[in-house]
C-alpha cells in the first residue's frame, strides 16, 4: 500500500470519527497538531477503523479470500481418500475442522502479517500515528476487519466439508463462537508478526510460515502426528479452534471441553492483541 493511499484512507478514518472535524490533515504542520488533540474515544475511533478496513479489504481481498476457500476445499477432497476410519470418524472430524479455520488462518493470521509489514514499510504508521485514534483501536479495528473478512469463506467451508464427510449439520452454529475467537488469536499474533519484523519480506515469510503450520498441524489428524510435533501443534493458537469446531461434530458433544478450547482462543487473542498494541505503539514511536 502506498502513503498516498494510506493517507486517503486515515482520511475516511479521521472523517467518520465522532466528535472530529472532516477536514483533510496535513502533516508537518502546526495547525494541524493543533486539530488532532484531544484524542477521541475508543469505540468510536475502533468503529471508524473497522468501517475503513472492512471497506478496503472488500474491495482488495475478495480474490484471495476465494483462493482460501479453494485451497481448503481442495485439501478436503484431497483427504477425502486417504482419511483412516471413513467418514464421521475422528480423522474426518479433524480434516473439516482443521480446512475450516485454515481460511481464518490464511486471512487473519497471513493477510494481516503481510499488510502491517507494508503499512510499516511505507511509511503509513506515520499517517495513522498524526490521527487522535488510540493505537489499540488501529489494531482492534484492522484484525476485527479481517477476522469478520473470513465468514463467507468459513462457512462455505464448513458446509462443503459436512456434506463431503457426511457429518452433521446440526452444531455448526458452533461457528458463530469459533470464528471470532479464533480470529482474534490468529489476526492478532499476524499483525504482531508483522509489526515486528524489522523488514516487510519478513513479514511476509512469518505470515506465510503461520499459514503453513497452521494447514500441517490442523488439518492433519492430531493422533497421526509424532510425539513432539503434538506438542509443538498445542502451541498453535489455531489448534484450539479446531478442536472446539471438531468437538462440534461429535455426536455427543463435550460441551465443556468445547468451551475450554474457546477459552483458550480467548485468552490467546487478548494477549497477542496486547502484544500488538504494543507493537504498533513502538513502530509508530520510531
């Protein structure tokens, strides 16, 4: 992303932020400084962020959202063969699981890491530093964005994956929990990744290594997997939403466990959005 797209963007952002004039800012100068204070609210400021994110990730992100669906699509029906115990069996609970949160992965986790790196890169941290928006509401607004960017590709997913596998229907409301939770671990540890990395390649490559270890530990059943790479999987903070989304499946679910996995996801997502935050303070302060 360009600085002159950038800053049409911060535009749209400082515009439909309550309580602020809609007047273009100009950086460097002393009357603008002297506009941007005070700092508007958080939830104001966060919606403004989400509103301007959601809108451009619509109109960018669209082809590769399909290339996400696809993907899991196609390794679905790649397993579909060589899944042991046939279909409504662990195996295949996992296979659906795993090719249903790959496309939050691929999103909020690849997609994310990549466009922080470029905003820093850029120099488009320096536009949004000039705006009175907490640093918590740029990151909370970019990573709801893309986490809420996701739906239509999960759900389409997850419906392809029941009727392939012949599994039930019935508990994919369990979506509606899984999505955001899942989202919100994975789209905070990419943008944290890709505020960090001293180099935009970088942050490419991290976003691209997430992505790659979220499709070979998820997807692939957990009980196929050798002993240390078992553990190295329960580290993913995707893992936990798979289990919670495969536990759905069951015929009689574990509701307790289901709701433990969530736990985790949430308190995954509420420390990798803090360490974001963070992240995005000390690139913007540079």
């Amino acid at each position: 992303m360009s600085v002159a797209s950038a800053g049409a963007e911060m535009n749209a952002v400082a515009q439909a932020t309550p309580g602020r004039a809609a007047e273009p800012y100009a950086v460097g100068t002393a009357e603008a400084a002297a506009a941007l204070a005070p700092s508007a609210r958080l939830l104001p400021a966060l919606g403004a962020v989400y509103r301007a994110q959601l809108s451009r990730a619509k109109v960018a992100r669209i082809p590769l959202l399909f290339v996400a669906t696809f993907q899991s699509v196609g390794i679905m029906v790649l397993m579909r063969g060589v899944v042991d115990g046939g279909s409504q069996g662990p195996a295949a609970r996992s296979v659906v699981a795993g090719s249903t949160v790959l496309v939050v992965a691929f999103v909020a986790l690849n997609l994310l890491a990549q466009y922080f790196g470029q905003l820093r890169a850029s120099g488009g941290l320096d536009h949004y530093a000039t705006l009175p928006v907490p640093p918590a509401a740029v990151v909370l607004g970019a990573a709801g964005a893309y986490a809420s960017f996701t739906v239509p590709g999960t759900l389409a997913t997850a419906v392809m994956g029941c009727a392939l596998f012949q599994l039930p229907f019935a508990n994919l409301w369990v979506l509606a929990a899984v999505i955001p939770l899942a989202g919100a671990a994975l789209s905070g540890l990419g943008a944290a990744l890709g505020l960090l990395a001293p180099r935009q390649e970088l942050a490419t490559l991290f976003g691209q290594l997430g992505m790659s270890a979220a499709l070979l530990l998820g997807v692939l059943p957990a009980a196929n997997l050798p002993g240390p790479i078992g553990y190295v999987r329960d580290l993913l903070p995707s893992t936990y939403g798979v289990e919670a989304l495969a536990r759905a499946f069951d015929a009689h679910p574990d509701w307790l466990a289901l709701c433990g996995d969530l736990s985790v996801c949430a308190a995954v997502g509420a420390v990798s959005l803090a360490v974001a935050t963070w992240a995005y303070r000390r690139a913007a302060c540079r």
